[in-house]
C-alpha cells in the first residue's frame, strides 16, 4: 500500500497552482486543499514514512505520533477557516503565501530530522513575510522588513545551532533535546524567537496588527504555534521555560491594557497565551504537556476568531484603533456576537474552549507545586479576561458611540467566525473529542462545581474592577501613541549606528582631507620627490581613508531607509554569519 | 435604498442600569454559592471564603495601577520612529 503524502507538500504542490484557477473554480480549489491535507492525515502511517537519504543523513518528511497529529489537526482545521475567511480576496500572492506558510507549519510538524525542520522554518518565515507585505503600506513595508530580520535572526541562530548539533552528535534525527551544551542552546534561542519568548517577542505586535486582514488570522495560528510544538518535543521540563512562559502570561497583558490598536492588544493577549503553553513545557509532566496541546488547540481557534472578527471591522470600516471605534454592535451584532465568543473563550470562561483547555496547565503547575507560578498563571486568568475578554469587544462594539454604521462583513467571513464560534463553544461544552486527541491519556474533569465556581469568580469579579474604573473615569482612556518594547534595545542602536556613519564619520573624513592637505603643502617648500610624496599621500589618506567612510556611509544607506533594498540587507547579515559559521567549523573541526 | 437596521437597546440610560443590575445579582449569588461548595483543593488558601473572587478584583485593579505606571515610562509620540 502506497503511504499517504506528506500533508505539507499538499499545499506547497498546491500553492504553486493557484494562478491557473479563476474565479469560482480557484475559491473551489482553496478550499480543496485543506479538506485533502485533512482526509490524508487520517491514513498517514505512524512512526516514520517518507525518508530519504540526503548526504550522509536522513531526511524524514512525516514523522507520526501523537503530539504531531494533534497540531496537524488543529493546522489543518485553521488553514480550512481561514482559506474560508479569505475567499474573497483576489490577489493571488496572498493565497498562495497563506498555502505556503500552512504548509511550511505542517512541514515543521512532521518534519522527524533537523534538516528537513530547517527548511519548513525558513519556510514559514518567507511566507509569512508576504502576508505582511501584501497590505502595501508605508508602514506594513517597514514592519515586514523588521519581522524578517528578526525572523532572519532566529533561523540563523537555529541553523548555526543545527551544524553544531550534527557535528558534535553526528545525526539529524532529534527528540528530545534539553538544553546542555552551545548547539542545543542556539537551537533554543531559534525556537525560542519563533515562540516570541521574552525578550525576543517584540516582532509579534510590531507585525502582526499591520498583516493583512486575512494574514493576521494564518499568523495567529502558525508561526507561535508550531515553535510550542517544536519546544514541546525538544525542551520538555526545562526550567527556563517554566518561568519565561510564567512572566510571558503576565507582562504583556500589561500593554495590552494601554495599546490603542486593536489588533495590537490580541498580538500582545497571544503572546499571554502561548506563556501558558511555555509554561506548560516548563513542567514537562503529561498533564502538562496535555495542557500545551489543548491549550494550543482551542487557543488557535479562539485566537484566530479574535483576529477574523477585529479584521471584518478594519475590512468593513478601515478603523482599528480604540480611539475611533466604538458602537458597531447597532449594525454588526453578527461580528459582535463572534467576538464576544472568542473573548469569552481566550477568558476561559465555564462552557468555552479556553476554560476545558487552561485548566489543565494551570492543574499541572498546581500539581508540581510551583507557588509563585500558580500565582502569576492566576493573575494572568483574570488578565486576560480584563484586556482580550472585555477591552476588545467593548471598545469595538460598545462604549461610546463612533458614529460608524457599518455593514456585516462579506458572506465568506460571516461563515469562517460562525464555523470558528462554534467549535469554540463545541468544545467548551464537549471537551471529550479534544481530550481523545492529546498526546497522554486523559484523567481530567475540568467541570467540578468548585472549579467553576471559582474560575467564575475571578472572572467576574475582574470584570466589576473594570466595570468600577471605567465608571470612575480612572481606567487608562485609549490614547494614540507608540509604546516602546524591547525591540527599542534593537532599533535605537541600529538607528544610532547609521547615523554616526552620515555624520561624525563623514566629518572626521573631512578633518583628515584638510590635514593631508595642509602637510603635502608643507613638502612643497621642499623641492625634491616633493610630487612623488604627494602622489603616494594624496593616494593614502585621500583616497583610503577619505573615501572609505564615504563607502560606509553608502553602505548603511539601506539600512536606513528600510526601502526597497532587502537583498543588500541579506548581504549585510549573511557575510557576518559566514563568518561565525567557518569560525564555529575551525573550531569544532 | 432601504435603511439600515439598528439595534438601539444600549441607548436608553434605562436598559444599561438594567445589564448593570444582572451583572450585579449574578455576583452575588457568585459570592453566597461560594459557602455550599465542597472543596478539592491543591493549596489551603484556596480554601479560604471567596478567594478566587478577592483575587480577580486585586489582580485586575493593580493590573489597571501598574499598566498606567508602565504608560508613564513606555509612551511616545506616535511617529516616535519615524
């Protein structure tokens, strides 16, 4: 019997023949793909299928268990959701960066060698990148070249700690990793980024609120996601982890209450989110791995319903920030009702997704007693609620009144946040079909009267806080503003650099011209060899060290604009990284 | 061209006291449940009356104290970059 296909190739195979369909039958065609990706999961083999020999290695292209097939499942059933959400886009580039990406994060799923994980990585990155770019702003522009580079980073740092991992241990194949010497730390920085663990987080709401509308839904969905897969299987019970996932659910919440773009808060509410499931592999138990998969199940869902219904607004009425919002629940209820669900799901309320699926990570860290975790998972709970849960919906579709009267976003869409509110509400009400899916077997009950009980009043009584300050006029009015994050440690430097090149390098150039000016008109008094000097001299300090910061000047020009001119900037982190990389070959030759 | 429908119920002054009402009432029957409960716990302050409830509203209302400190220190004008 022939394997089933790897399910990545289905979609890149199928990204590559988008733009021979029109019309009807390219809507047809997307939504094809992710039905067959879907129907081939169900017949891929497990264990290992698909390998080939490569040098002296192996590439395997599917490997199966059970913590693959769950985020499989979960890729698939999102990339259907969103090629539905994104139907009535007619730009080609789009569709197929969206194929690509899902396939790139199948790809990393059930890639079983580091090799092959290599690429679906890069992969993923160079996708993901379009679907920023297609927005063709000014300012998405500028965003897809910061998301690259710090993209562009990570896989560097994964690819040099991959060399390592294979010269020092001599296989691709990986598993477990844990973190004990240089290769597995750099593979971890890589994964890491991807993750947008602190401090290499600040890409993730830089980029994703200036996606497309329908790119942000596939970006919510992959990108974080497939690394807590990759962390999952590599880093289990790392203690780094445990307590970067800890102070990942809590301090973006705090920017989440004072960012004004609305895409912005549910950027920084996922990166809340995914602390869970870092949090989640820091334990490492089976209880707490469960708790990562569901968790990063459901949050997917929820997420990506969050992100489709704050798109349909900006589709519909070309606003996003808190500041010009407000009362669109009179014309969009649909959207709103949508939202609200998604809210109530990522605030894990009783009967929603987000509740069935956090309770086991928050179980897990009980279990092993971290006290101090416990805690800030808790504050984080009713966080979340505060930002992701009330904030969004009641600045959209509440609070004061806009003016706004727009319509219910086109068919497609209203189909993709009804399909995407329901599973959120199936599996509140139902968690068993997600419970049969995780990697350990089950032993949860996650609605005891207590546990409701409880998890209902850190709830609501959150929402009185909220209820309480907005009518006191103390809760933090939405204001137009940057806020800065650690990406200012990158950018201010960088900022600095170039302009150091312009100017003060450019003025020592001039001061050093003037002197070699004023010293060869000093030899002219002396008559012998006098032009032969000059010549040497004017060629010395004339042309090499008055050009040279002329050429350094030219050089970081690029970098400045942050302009059209990426392949330059490819250069500029390429040679560096060639060089690390034959000075790590020299010595672990 | 027909007009658009609109649903008006927050409008009224009236029907918002009303949501705010329910809310109210539901926190609390929260709060009187809270003492019929029989509790499994993992740590014995769980046990405590309405833990979970002084817990949520202490952590949302430093929550809103501290987001606006962080303001002070974060905030820039909006083409701080540019």
């Amino acid at each position: 019997m022939t394997s089933a296909l790897p399910p990545a190739m289905i979609f890149l195979v199928g990204a590559v023949l988008v733009p021979l369909f029109r019309g009807r039958a390219k809507q047809l065609y997307l939504l094809t793909l992710p039905v067959l990706a879907g129907l081939d999961l169900l017949y891929l083999p497990d264990g290992q299928s698909w390998t080939t020999a490569f040098l002296d290695y192996s590439l395997i292209l599917c490997r199966v268990d059970r913590l693959s097939l769950a985020f499989g499942y979960v890729f698939v059933l999102i990339s259907f959701i969103g090629t539905i959400y994104s139907l009535h886009v007619k730009d080609d580039v789009q569709h197929v960066a969206a194929l690509s990406y899902a396939g790139g994060a199948l790809g990393v799923t059930f890639a079983g060698d580091l090799f092959s994980l290599y690429i679906f990585w890069e992969l993923m990155a160079l996708a993901s990148v379009v679907l920023i770019l297609a927005r063709r702003t000014e300012d998405s522009r500028k965003a897809a070249f910061r998301y690259f580079m710090w993209h562009f980073f990570g896989g560097l740092c994964l690819l040099a700690g991959i060399i390592l991992f294979v010269i020092t241990r001599g296989t691709t194949e990986f598993n477990f990793i844990g973190l004990t010497d240089t290769a597995s730390l750099m593979i971890f920085i890589g994964f890491c980024l991807n993750a947008a663990v602190f401090p290499f987080h600040s890409w993730l709401p830089d980029a994703y609120p200036r996606a497309t509308v329908t790119g942000a839904v596939f970006m919510s969905a992959l990108t974080t996601k497939s690394a807590v897969y990759i962390l999952a299987r590599t880093f289990p019970g790392n203690d780094i982890l445990l307590w970067a996932g800890a102070f990942m659910t809590c301090f973006p919440i705090f920017y989440a209450v004072i960012v004004n773009d609305m895409r912005r808060v549910l950027a920084y509410s996922l990166i809340n989110q995914v602390g869970f499931m870092v949090c989640g592999i820091g334990i490492g138990s089976q209880l707490a791995i469960n708790g990562v998969v569901a968790h990063a199940f459901c949050h997917i869902i929820y997420k990506a319903l969050l992100f489709m219904s704050t798109g349909a607004v900006l589709y519909m009425t070309g606003k996003i920030r808190g500041t010009d919002l407000g009362g669109l629940y009179k014309t969009m209820p649909f959207t709103a009702v949508c939202c609200m669900v998604g809210a109530a799901s990522i605030s894990a309320f009783p009967l929603f997704s987000g509740f069935v699926s956090k309770s086991l990570t928050v179980a897990a860290v009980a279990e092993s007693h971290h006290v101090i975790v416990w805690f800030m998972l808790l504050f984080a709970s009713a966080g979340v609620f505060h930002h992701a849960g009330i904030k969004v919906p009641f600045f959209i579709f509440f609070g004061h009144d806009s003016g706004i009267r727009s319509k219910e976003p086109p068919f497609n869409m209203r189909i993709a946040m009804g399909m995407a509110a329901f599973i959120c509400i199936f599996l509140g009400v139902y968690p068993a079909p997600l419970y049969s899916i995780l990697p350990y077997p089950v032993d949860f009950v996650p609605y005891t009267a207590f546990h409701v009980v409880g998890m209902l009043q850190l709830l609501m009584f959150g929402a009185l806080a909220f209820t309480m300050l907005i009518l006191s006029g103390f809760y933090p009015a939405e204001q137009r503003a940057v806020n800065l994050d650690t990406d200012w440690f990158v950018r201010m430097p960088g900022r600095v650099f170039v302009r150091f090149c312009h100017r003060p390098l450019q003025a020592i150039a001039r001061v050093v011209a003037s002197w070699v000016g004023s010293v060869v008109t000093g030899f002219r008094s002396a008559p012998f060899r006098s032009l032969e000097i000059e010549k040497r001299m004017d060629w010395f300090f004339h042309t090499l060290l008055v050009e040279f910061p002329d050429r350094i000047a030219q050089l970081v020009r690029p970098l400045k604009t942050e302009k059209s001119e990426l392949s330059w900037n490819v250069v500029y982190i390429l040679v560096p990284f060639i060089l690390l990389f034959i000075a790590i070959l020299m010595v672990y030759r | 061209m027909k007009p658009q429908k609109e649903l008006t119920f927050l409008d009224s002054e009236r029907n918002r006291l009303k949501v705010r009402k329910y809310f109210y009432v539901s926190l609390v029957v929260l709060l009187i449940i809270d003492f019929f409960l029989h509790k499994h716990v993992h740590f014995s302050w769980e046990k405590a009356p309405c833990f979970y409830a002084v817990y949520g509203f202490i952590a949302c209302v430093s929550l809103i104290f501290v987001a606006k400190l962080l303001r002070l220190l974060v905030k820039r004008r909006e083409d701080y970059y540019d």
